[in-house]
C-alpha cells in the first residue's frame, strides 16, 4: 500500500464551494457600500450646487438671479429668471450619477441679492440602499 499525499477531489470542491460563497457575501456587502456612497456623493454635489447658485444670487453676480435645474442626466447651476429664459452662455453644467432617482422640484431660483427661492419645498433622492432629502424655504434656506 503507497502513502500518497495531497487532496482528494471532494476536499478541492468543498474549499472553493465556500471561497465563493465568502467571496459572494463580500461583494455583495461591497456593493452596498460602494451605492450608499456615491448616494452621500450626490447628496453633497446637490448641497453645494444649491449653495453656489444662492451665493451668486446674494452676491448679484451680473445683478441676475441665478439657480439649479435638474434633469435625469446632469444638474445645471444657470443664471436667469428661470431655466427657460436663462443666459446660456453662463451655464456651469454637472453630471449627475447614475441609478439614483429623484422627486421633488427640478428647479429652483434664488432671487439675486436676498437669497430667497421662488420654491419651497424638499427633493428626495434615492437608490436601492436608501435615500435622502434636500429642502429649501422660501428665504433660499437650505436644509439636508
């Protein structure tokens, strides 16, 4: 009888059979984390796209209001009136990340000088982790 070492075929299937069922749970947990973050990404892109634009209103920059207009793919910080009758030319426009929707007002303008927003009312942001909310009041007021 020969003392022949090494693993039998049983002993290989059941080692990899649980490599990949850790290997499974790590990337799960690992997409998890990763689509919580780029949700706090765009929480705080949307916050200080908001500020930006009620900055340059409170500092009458061009004496115009300025504001934020929402779309599927991009945030655009514009100044204007409204997104419709905006100056084009002095449009800062940001891409937006994917897989995260939205409800809410898709646009806001704050008045130049005063800061106050012709919108009151909150967004909502949200993906399959979990979501968040930005408000804004009537005095351009900017809670997260």
């Amino acid at each position: 009888m020969t003392n022949e070492r090494g693993f039998t075929l049983i002993e290989l299937v059941v080692v990899i059979a649980l490599l990949a069922i850790i290997f499974g749970y790590v990337l799960q947990i690992g997409y998890q984390f990763y689509a919580s973050q780029v949700l706090v990404s765009e929480r705080d892109s949307i916050v200080n796209l908001l500020h930006r634009a009620r900055s340059l209103a409170l500092d009458n920059y061009n004496q115009a209001n300025h504001g934020l207009y929402i779309t599927d793919a991009s945030y655009t910080v514009f100044q204007g009136n409204s997104y419709a009758a905006r100056n084009a030319d002095f449009d800062e426009v940001f891409n937006r990340a994917g897989g995260i929707s939205l409800s809410g007002p898709s646009e806001i303008v704050f008045s130049a000088i005063n800061g106050s927003s012709n919108v009151s009312g909150t967004m909502a942001f949200y993906n399959n982790t979990g979501g968040f909310s930005v408000s804004v009041n009537g005095e351009g007021r900017i809670n997260w």
